[in-house]
C-alpha cells in the first residue's frame, strides 16, 4: 500500500477539494481506504482502460500506480471513484424510491439516445477526436446505474445528455440531486 499523500504536489495542490470530499464521507459515513498498487492481483480492473476501481465488496479505491504519473488523470480517477464510495450504496438502499425509479427512468432514455445520438446534427458537427471520446464515454457511463450517476461529472457524457430531448441534461442533474437529497435526509439526526 502506498499513502497518495507521499506524492508531492498530486493531492495537496487539490486540498479544498479533498476537505470538500472528507465532509462528504463523513455526511454519507462512508471511509474508503485508497489502495496503490502495480499488479492487479483481485482482478479488479477487468477494463485495462480503468485506473482506479471503487470495489463494492470491501468498500475500498483501487488505483494503478501508473495514474500517479499523470496528476489530471489521477484526479478524474479520484473525484470519479470517490463518487462512486459515496453514491452506490445509497443508490443500491433507495432502489424503492420514486427518486430511484425517476433516475431509472432518465437512465433507460439515455440508453434509448445512445441507438440514435450519432444521427444528430450538433454529434455530425464535432471533430473525429470529439467523436471517439463522446463514443467511448457514453458506452461506459450506460453499462450501469451506478456508472450512469457517476458519469454526470464528465464533460463529454453531459454533452452525450444534451443530444437527448430539450433539457434532458437538466432533468438528469435534477433527478440525481433529488436521490442525494433523499440520501442525505436519511443522515440526519
């Protein structure tokens, strides 16, 4: 194991961001313990692609070495993985909820928008470049529910959102923070 806080400069330069995401684990009373390692001994990263895991099972983040050379991408890997600490599961808690079923019903159309996307214009008038990040983001972010919520913090995955319906995007963001809300009433005393 190897401690993030030993590399100079990669969290500490975030530090608001880190006292803003330690309140956060104390509000949703979650305390996942952020895991360095080289192999890939548990088989989590079944997609070669992903630089960290948030494992449900042990409730821990597990991050490739290789993500520290690249303090950006290691901070995406973080904010998303510690979205998911938060988020899955209190989603997972709530499955009942109209909250959840409005989300589930955000997540089916997004899936529905992902067999036409590529037919509207403002998709078309975006570089070859653009186009393969959007692809690939959106394919990952509808492989599930739990990835759907996380997604809404990538820029190319609320521009996929915003090809769907009028204020679909919107409609998203809303259904996600009416979940979080329900979640988090559900912490106070």
């Amino acid at each position: 194991k190897t401690d993030p806080l030993d590399k100079p400069g990669i969290i500490k330069e975030k530090q608001d961001q880190l006292k803003l995401w330690t309140a956060l684990f104390q509000l949703a009373d979650v305390s996942p313990q952020f895991i360095f390692t080289e192999e890939d001994s548990l088989n989590l990263f079944k997609n070669q692609d992903n630089p960290a895991y948030y494992n449900t099972k042990d409730g821990n983040i597990y991050i490739k070495l290789s993500t520290l050379s690249d303090p950006t991408y290691l901070r995406r890997a973080l904010v998303e993985e510690l979205a998911h600490a938060i988020t899955v599961p209190k989603i997972k808690s709530n499955k009942g909820s109209n909250e959840y079923k409005q989300l589930e019903e955000d997540y089916r159309k997004a899936k529905e928008l992902f067999k036409t996307y590529k037919e509207k214009e403002e998709y078309k008038n975006l570089t070859d470049q653009q186009k393969s990040d959007m692809d690939k983001l959106a394919k990952y972010y509808l492989q599930s529910m739990e990835e759907f919520v996380a997604g809404i913090s990538v820029p190319y995955f609320r521009a996929f959102l915003r090809l769907g319906e009028s204020s679909f995007l919107d409609k998203v963001k809303e259904n996600i923070k009416a979940l979080l809300d329900l979640i988090l009433k559900g912490l106070s005393p």
